[in-house]
C-alpha cells in the first residue's frame, strides 16, 4: 500500500502463526518422508532445494526444508500426518508457474510436489467429464480429447506448463474464459487431504450435488484448506466453426473502445486480448507473425460456435473495429494461421528478454471494461514517474489486466521502484471499482491488499472458514489472508515497518 494510505500496513506473516520447526528436526523429518515415498523422491541437497524456492513472482522466495514426490493421494496423507505428528509446517506445489508466490514455503518445511501425480484416470464423454490427478499438465488434457471433439476449457497462457492441481488452487482463468468461464465453472469435484490428513471427497459426475457446494468454496483457496490430489472436471465440445481476426489500432485507447463496443453490441467473444506495442516488438522477434510495429496496440478478437452465422458475427466484429478506429483489420484464413497467432499471444511472456530485461513482475489487476483506457492511461503515467519499463498483454475482454513491470531484480532500488509502482497500480484498479487479482491468486504478493477490499467483518469470517479446515494453519501457513506482525526469513522473525510492504 502507498505510504499516504490510512490503512494500516499489513505484513506478510505472523510469526506466532508458525508451527515452531527446528533445524535439528530436518534428519527426522528426512527420514519419515523417505519411508513414505522412497528415497529417489525426497530432495534434501541445498542446490536442489534452490529450484523450489519462489514461483514467477521472483521477488519473494523462501526455500523449504524438504521437497518430496508423491504418486498417489495415499502417500500425500501419509506425509501430512507425519508433518502433523512433527509440527512441521508444509504446503503443496504444481509446476510453480504461479505469479503471486502462493507456493513459496513460509518458514521452510515440507513441500510436497505433485508433479509426479499425472495420470489422466478418466475420460467418459457421454456424461461430458474427465477425472484427473492435480499433476497432469491442462494442455495434456486438451491434447488427450483432440480426436474426440473435445477440450478442457480453460486455458491459461502458461497451459503448456501450468497443472490442473495449480489451476483449481488459484482458480485460474485464460483467454477463452470470457465466453467459457474460469476454473471453478469447470470443477465438479475434488479428492482432497485436509490438513490433518483425512481423505475426503466433494461433489463428483452429477451435475447437482445437494447440500453447500463445498467444491466451490475449495477451488480458488490457494492451498490454504487442504491438498487437492483429484479432480472431475467438466469437458467441453469443441465448437463447429471459429473466426480469429486481428485489428490494429493507432493507439491503446481506440483499442480498448472497441471492446468496449463489441461488449455492447450484444456479441460475446471467445476471446478478446490485447498487445501493445512494446511486447510487440518482443513477439515479433519470436514468432515473425508480421505483426506491424508501427502500431500502438493489436487487439486478438475470437468467435465461435455454430458455423450457422459465424461469419456474419465476424463481419459485425470487424465493421465495430473499423468504425473505432483500426487502421486494419486481418484475419486468419487457415487454422495454421490461427495457431501461430495464438502462439504468439501465449507465449508472449517468454519472449520479455528479447527487450533486453533481465526480471519482470507480472500484475493482474481487474478493472471494468469501460475504465480500460483510464487504467491504461495510468499504467502509462506510473511507468514515467518511477522510470520502470511496462508492457502490457492482456484479457481485455474481462478487464483483466497483465502489466509487466521490466526491471533488474538484482539492483534494489530497481526492485523498490517495482513494488511501488505494482502497489499504485493495484489500488488505482480497486479505486476504479475493481480487483487486485483476477486469476493469479493473493498468495504472498498481494496480502497488503486484502484490507482495501475487505472490511475487518469480510477478513475475520474468511479466517474463521479456513480455520475449519486449516485449524493449526499448518497447511500452507500464512497465505491469502493477512496478519498483523512481523515476517520469517529462515528461523529468523523480521518486523516489517509499517507503510512498507515485506518482501522476503
């Protein structure tokens, strides 16, 4: 939060939340999670341990004690009860593409990884569902329906990497879920291991399960109520017909005017994203899809379904970006143009370092469409007044947006300038009725600004919610949700100043 902001500064984690974990503990605990998995699945040796220490948000990492892999959800309960009978903290992690560090440890412990959970255990198309361990990859299911005429919906841009188990965590969203729907319209059910190492499992197949929809409430908890091993996840025919066009736009503005236009028209998109002009440069250095430089902003506008009427829709697309000012618009006439298209958009974060950027924080704050172009305005001004680098790729068509903040993470005063800008920029978004979050979670990164959202009343009963499933608050300690105090480096408690966010 800004140093002028009334609201009191929260830091990261309370040191009298932690479970006391002593470095003289580490060989017991060794010992008792080999036993359980085998030796070759247990990570001890500091250089390994380095890998687990921070997700895609690099600006707060912390290394766990003990990194051990599971192959099935008896193995994970096994673990927990010996964490319970250790009081050693310990919290789950997917791939680690995460971008708020919601799977860095807090204090160290045992990180359990489920990547070698992969197995894709079901696929019944007539009831329309998969049943999938949370290691299995969300492209890899996609790609396992191909030839039956169906996907899983959901796509994050990291869905090449990302996990179905990370996804139902943070309850990720993508491109496609402005006419799909994020993760938890696509969750059904969950195995999950609570925190003392019970197996319980919630809804299932059916499309109504009586009583609280406790699915719902588990998808999107960051790992804070258990570990979920299992999931039935609903699966969606892949539609008749799809047109993908491209317009290019002089400016931000104009393109976020046609959002907006195509939105009140009545039309819902599959997707709606926009580049602007700094990442595309780095795009097009990648890809060579020709996309013109020269442009302020290109706007990536998707329609599908029934191949009755879909041109007429694209027509209707196109002529709405004409009259707001695209200098062009193009279209994909084969599906390989279309695919390399969406690979661009995509894989548009990996291509950064081509700007010459060693670091980047990535933001995800949520704005109504209609203040798009002042949030962008403003993005446009922070970048000036801290002398910080930003680009922006995005989900236009929900708000949601991804600036990336470019810097050097190992000069500090490069890394103060990026926080401080992502602060002014997230409660710029609150301000103009929106979120700090859209898909990426609160994890670590955005605990500061659960109070701004949230009334002391809001954060108390969320409290009291994970309490009833995380009473210890061993399991993944200290996330989501904020506490007064001060925060853990190592063994060692560290009080924040108020006014300053923590970063570890």
């Amino acid at each position: 939060m800004p140093p002028e902001s009334d609201t009191p500064a929260i830091s990261f984690y309370h040191s009298q939340d932690l479970p006391r974990f002593q470095a003289d503990q580490v060989p017991t605990v060794i010992a008792r999670m080999q036993a359980i998995v085998g030796t070759d699945a247990v990570l001890t040796e500091t250089a390994e341990l380095a890998v687990y220490e921070c997700d895609g948000f690099t600006v707060d990492k912390g290394r766990p004690d003990v990194v051990v892999f599971p192959t099935s959800t008896e193995q994970v309960a096994a673990i927990v009860k010996a964490c319970n009978e250790l009081n050693v903290p310990f919290m789950a992690r997917g791939a680690g593409t995460g971008l708020a560090g919601g799977c860095v440890p807090v204090g160290g412990g045992v990180m359990i990884a489920l990547s070698r959970m992969k197995r894709i255990l079901e696929v019944n198309i007539r009831d329309r569902y998969a049943v999938v361990e949370a290691g299995v990859v969300n492209v890899w299911l996609t790609n396992h329906l191909q030839s039956q005429g169906y996907h899983y919906a959901p796509d994050p841009s990291s869905q090449g990497a990302c996990t179905l188990g990370g996804n139902v965590a943070t309850n990720s969203g993508g491109p496609h879920t402005l006419k799909y729907g994020v993760t938890v319209n696509h969750v059904i059910g969950v195995e999950m291991v609570l925190p003392n190492g019970e197996i319980i499992r919630t809804g299932g197949p059916s499309e109504d399960t009586p009583g609280y929809d406790l699915t719902g409430v588990i998808v999107g908890c960051e790992g804070t109520f258990g570990i979920v091993t299992k999931s039935w996840v609903r699966l969606t025919r892949n539609p008749e017909s799809v047109r993908t066009l491209l317009g290019v736009f002089h400016t931000v503005d104009d393109a976020v005017h046609c959002i907006s236009e195509i939105i009140a028209a009545g039309i819902v998109p599959a997707a709606l994203e926009l580049l602007d002009q700094t990442i595309l440069k780095a795009v097009e250095a990648a890809f060579h899809f020709g996309f013109p430089l020269d442009a302020g902003a290109v706007l990536i506008m998707e329609v599908d379904g029934l191949a009755a009427g879909i041109q007429s829709e694209a027509d209707r697309i196109e002529a709405i970006a004409t009259a707001s000012q695209a200098r062009e618009v193009r279209k994909a006439n084969t599906e390989a143009e279309r695919l390399l298209l969406w690979k661009a958009r995509k894989q548009a974060f990996g291509t950064i370092g081509r700007l010459g950027y060693p670091s980047y924080c990535t933001q995800d704050g949520v704005v109504p469409r209609t203040k798009l172009p002042e949030i962008m305005r403003f993005i446009q001004a922070t970048s000036r007044k801290h002398g910080i680098a930003i680009c922006n790729v995005f989900h236009a068509g929900d708000g949601n947006i991804h600036p990336i903040l470019m810097f050097d993470e190992r000069i500090p005063e490069q890394v103060q300038k990026v926080l401080a800008a992502s602060t002014e920029i997230l409660t710029e978004c609150v301000r103009l009725g929106g979120s700090v979050t859209g898909e990426h979670g609160i994890g670590l990164e955005k605990l500061d600004f659960m109070p701004i959202l949230f009334s002391p009343d809001d954060l108390a009963f969320m409290t009291r919610l994970r309490s009833a499933f995380n009473p210890e608050n061993r399991c993944s300690p200290n996330k989501m949700l904020p506490t007064a105090g001060g925060c853990v480096e190592g063994n060692h408690v560290v009080q924040v100043k108020p006014g300053r966010r923590a970063a570890v």
